[in-house]
C-alpha cells in the first residue's frame, strides 16, 4: 500500500494533457484525485474512468477556477465525499493572446496577469484551511520556461507566469512553518497538449533540435516531476522551480 493512500489531491484542468497524466500517476500512487475541468466533461470523465480501472479513486468537477463560488462549491463538494484537501496541483490554464507587444492591447496583457494571478489566488485561498489545520500540504504551481526565455508573440503567457511563479516564492516563505511546501515545475515544449498543435512540423523539428535529449517532453514527463513535489518524499524542498525541458535551456 503506497505511503500515500488517504491524500487527497486537487488537480486543476486535468481533463487533458499535463493535468491528466499528473491526475492518473498521482491515483496510481494511491492518492484519492479530484479531475477539476471547465469545459471538457466527457475527457474529464475519461481520466476518472482510467484512474478507477486501475483500481484508483477520482470524482470530475467542473468549476472555473477564476470564480471563488465555483472553486468553494467544489471544496465543499469534495469535503463532504473526501476530507480537505491535502495537495494542490494548479495546472488549469486560462487563455492568452499569442502576438507581439506593438499590436497587443491593455486589455490583452492586463487581462492574462489578471487571469493567472486571480485563478492561484482563489483555489489557493480554498485549499489552504485543511491544509494549515493539519501542519502538512503540498502546493504545485505549473509554469513555463517562456516566463525565463522569451519567444515571439508569447508575452502574455510568459509574463503571467513569471508572475505566478514569483507568488509561488513567497507563499513558500510565508507557508513554511505551517509544514506546507511550494514548488513550480516549468516545462518547455511539451508535445500532447494544446499548445503543442499550434506548432507546425518545422517549428517542432527546431525545437527537437534544441534539445540535448533529443525530443520534446511528453505529459508523463512533467507528471513525474509534480508527483515528486506531491509526495511524501519531499521534506525539504519548497520555493523551488523545475525546468522540465530536456536541457533545451539551462539555468
């Protein structure tokens, strides 16, 4: 029986890509994982259906994570089945604008800081109760190496994210002597996902060719690393960032 069995773990847009995988390796860990989605049910379902063949336990809820009715509704939701949450994985990402600053507007940058800061703040707020309560919880926050290493037209993205992970820093200061651990795992490209299928083969093709390992990371990749942060085995790592990216950039 895994050291885990009993945690109860909050995965947000984990109806596809990292989510999901992160969703389906933290159930075969033996944690109890709730599939958060805003649109996508029937893949939501999917992932849940996966983790219970293997013997796992899961529930899907869709809430926008934006929304502090939707997101307490949910903890509500999953209280009264579970208990409170034990490990946040904040993966859900909110949409951005892809173009250069020149022909960006206020409402297009202002409006994905706002976004991206917004959503960790209220499912953080929501999770941390049980958490502080208990003297141990882990908190997972996903960003990008486009937060480090710019690309064209991403400053949207890679600006709320910077953002993000900067949150994440102090809420690591602030959460220590509660027992609670933060982290960032900021993956490269990863193929499988729906940022991926806005490359065209050869933009994928450079991006392989700039990576030591020789190809892009995959979702289970990324997964790998969450499921570290999440685990029991991480005593004494928080404030920490993870560059899943195959040494494409090393910093």
């Amino acid at each position: 029986m895994s050291e885990a069995t009993g945690r109860v773990a909050l995965v947000t847009g984990a109806s596809s890509g990292i989510g999901a995988a992160t969703a389906r390796l933290l159930a075969a860990r033996g944690m109890r994982v709730v599939v958060n989605y805003l649109h996508s049910a029937q893949a939501a379902e999917e992932v849940v259906a996966h983790i219970e063949a293997a013997g796992g336990q899961a529930m899907a809820i869709q809430a926008d994570v934006r929304e502090p009715t939707a997101v307490d509704a949910m903890i509500e939701r999953v209280g009264a089945a579970w208990s409170g949450i034990d490990v946040l994985v904040h993966n859900a990402l909110t949409p951005y604008a892809i173009k250069p600053f020149q022909e960006m507007a206020w409402a297009e940058l202002g409006g994905k800081l706002n976004d991206e800061i917004r959503a960790a703040f209220v499912v953080t707020k929501a999770v941390l109760p049980a958490m502080t309560d208990q003297g141990w919880g882990r908190l997972i926050y996903l960003g990008t190496g486009l937060s480090r290493q710019p690309r064209a037209g991403m400053i949207a993205l890679g600006t709320a994210k910077a953002a993000l992970t900067q949150f994440a820093r102090y809420l690591a200061q602030e959460l220590g002597p509660a027992g609670i651990t933060v982290n960032v795992v900021e993956p490269g490209p990863v193929a499988e996902t729906k940022m991926s299928h806005g490359l065209d083969a050869e933009q994928t093709q450079r991006q392989v060719a700039a990576t030591p390992l020789g190809r892009l990371a995959r979702p289970a990749d990324v997964a790998q690393v969450v499921a570290f942060y999440a685990g029991e085995d991480n005593v004494f790592m928080t404030g920490t960032t993870a560059a899943v990216n195959g040494g494409m950039a090393m910093y």
